[in-house]
C-alpha cells in the first residue's frame, strides 16, 4: 500500500506471477485500506463470460459491516504494460458501494488476445500488475477508527497452505533405481571351440547381472561369437542366442531410454521434495507467528496504557510475516511447477518400464539356457 498526502485518498498494487497457469475462475487479492475501509481487487483471469480480462474493486468485509452500510468512493482500475508504460489501461469512475452491490468495475477490460501478445509488455515473464487507485468521498456509518486485526487473513492463508503440505505429505511418489549402458558395436567371425567355450562363459558372467554399465561390449562379443559357433552349442542355446542377438540393438536401447526417462523422475523428485521442505519450514513459520499475534492481541487488550510499544511490536512481527508470505507464496508456486513436472516425468518412466519388460522376458529367456 502506497501512502498519500491525503488520508481519503491510497492506492495498492497486486502482482500476480504465473499468470497464465492460474486455474481458478477468479482471483482476489489481499485487502488493504483506505481511509479505515478495506478494499480488494477481484480478477477474472479469462474473462467473466467473455473473452476479456474482467476488473473490479471490491468490499471485502461487506458482510460484517454494520446493517446499511455506504461508501461513496472514486477509483481507478490500471493493467501495467511493463515494457512501456506509456501502454498502460487506465480506467476510472465513481461508484455507492453497498451490501447489495459490494463491487463495481469492468467486465470487458482489456481483450485477452491484447493481455498475451507478445508485442505488449502486459504478461512480462508471465506476471500481470494490477494497479488500484480509491478516493474516499463519504463512509456511512462514519467508520470507527480501531487498529487493524492483523490476525483476520491469517486464518485463511494458514489454512490452505496448510491443506497443501498435508496433501503433499498424503500423495508420496517412490523413486526406482537406475539401469545404465554404453553403446558397442556386433561382430561376427567364425569360433574355435575354445573360443566357443571362453564365449559362454562370458555370456554366464554377463547374464549373472545386467546392469553392470560395462557389460554391453562384453556381452555383444559373446553373442556374436556363439552365434557364428558351429559347435559347442545345442539347439535350444542356437535359437536363443539368435532371437536375442536379432533384437539386440532394441533392448539394449530400452534399457538406455529407461535410464534416462528414471533419471530425469529422480531429478524432478528431488526438486520437488527441496521445495516441499521449504514450502513446510515458512508453514512452521505461519504457526509461531499466528500464536505470537494471538498472544498481541490479548496482551494489547489487557494492557491498553501500553499501546504504542504493543504497536511497535506488532508492526515488527506483521513485516516480518508479510516478508515469510512471499516466500510461501513463491515455494507453493514452485512446488504446483514440479508436480507438473514429476507427474510428466513419472509417466514417461512408466512408458519406459513397459519397454523394458519386454526385454527383461527376453533377457530371463537367454539366461534360463546358460545360467
């Protein structure tokens, strides 16, 4: 909130970041006050019924206000081209809020092609700026100036944080284990016998575990030297070595991709699990800082000669507070980011999975003949 010369007269600006992932409807931002009233913006990120931007200044506490309540106010309304500001929208009028028609503003704002092109500076790094502007004309009843109850909006922001980090906590997602290979090349020649022999148990040795990463080229030389072997070999261990030398390049790329796509779950997994933390340590912060307010709150009750130093105290407090919401607020951003993110990564592991059985069964085929 911007101090004026004038106390009728206060403005505030809202910055939304990530503007174009916003799923909800509508948004509202925090209230501030004017004049002892408090107002909020409210926002319709694609449109109310239309397909612009809808704007529009609101009462928060309507309900709680005394039984016909009035505010005479004038106002303004800007979206902030951040680039240019020469492009900015400003729109302005005045406006007698009451019980029946708690806010007022602009259903068709800005068009929402002009809000996302590209040439404007409105959605710069994905952020809208939202500017309010209110002038106080006549309040009746004539508002009783009592210091605000920082504790109001505590609830409410508390409360979803804290359904978000016990969702979390609900849904865990496990982590597998990585396979790992390197390219090698086939080769054929015809074997001796002892070569024959020193190639099975090559083989054996590289059957016993598969996801040793130097055992492509070990194992591509064994194959290739029994599949040329004119003895040594019965028929069954022949067919087996051929189906799976025909297929060779496939499953060891199966196995390559399934590394990778697991790699990058597991990346994705412990990013998300870092802001998690942070995202837990600012909803410790919420609670000790909801339980210092409340002990404020009673202590400035009781002890009214000390208002001034429960005032400073609580100025303190609410500016630290306000300094943790930011950082709550970037955390959840962060974190609903890699949900995104794990969940994408999660599914093309599964894809990767599938692959990989198919030569896994194959793998178990050849494996049964030597091993």
């Amino acid at each position: 909130m911007d101090a004026q010369n004038d106390v009728n007269r206060g403005e505030f600006t809202w910055k939304i970041s990530y503007f174009s992932e916003q799923d909800a409807s509508k948004l509202y931002s925090e209230a501030f006050t004017v004049s002892g009233c408090k107002w909020r913006i409210l926002v319709f990120p694609k449109g109310n019924n239309t397909d612009h931007l809808s704007l529009y200044l609101d009462v928060p506490d309507s309900a709680s206000l005394p039984s016909g309540w009035t505010r005479n106010a004038r106002f303004s309304l800007s979206v902030i081209d951040q680039t240019n500001s020469d492009r900015s929208i400003r729109k302005g009028t005045q406006h007698v809020f009451t019980v029946r028609q708690s806010d007022r503003g602009y259903t068709s704002f800005i068009p929402l092609t002009e809000l996302r092109s590209r040439t404007g500076g409105y959605l710069a790094g994905d952020t809208l700026v939202i500017k309010a502007e209110v002038c106080i004309l006549e309040v009746t009843p004539p508002v009783n100036v009592q210091p605000a109850r920082p504790t109001d909006d505590f609830d409410s922001y508390f409360t979803s944080l804290e359904e978000l980090i016990n969702a979390a906590e609900t849904n865990g997602v496990s982590v597998g284990s990585s396979l790992g290979h390197r390219n090698g090349a086939l080769t054929a020649k015809i074997p001796s016998l002892e070569e024959v022999q020193k190639a099975k148990q090559s083989l054996k040795e590289c059957l016993s575990d598969l996801f040793k990463l130097n055992m492509k080229d070990k194992l591509s030389e064994a194959l290739s030297t029994l599949s040329s072997a004119r003895t040594g070999l019965s028929p069954e261990q022949q067919i087996a070595i051929q189906k799976f030398r025909a297929n060779f390049d496939d499953f060891t790329s199966d196995f390559l991709t399934f590394e990778q796509d697991n790699a990058e779950f597991e990346l994705q997994k412990l990013q998300q699990d870092q802001w998690f933390s942070t995202m837990k340590n600012c909803h410790e912060g919420h609670i000790l800082c909801k339980q210092l307010m409340g002990d404020l709150v009673k202590e400035e009750a009781e002890l009214k000669r000390m208002m001034e130093e429960v005032k400073c105290r609580r100025d303190k407090l609410l500016s630290d507070w306000e300094v943790l919401r930011v950082q709550s607020e970037e955390a959840k951003l962060r974190y609903r980011d890699k949900q995104k993110k794990v969940a994408e990564a999660e599914e093309k592991k599964r894809i990767a999975e599938e692959r990989m059985s198919r030569s896994t069964t194959a793998w178990a085929n050849l494996k049964a003949q030597f091993c």
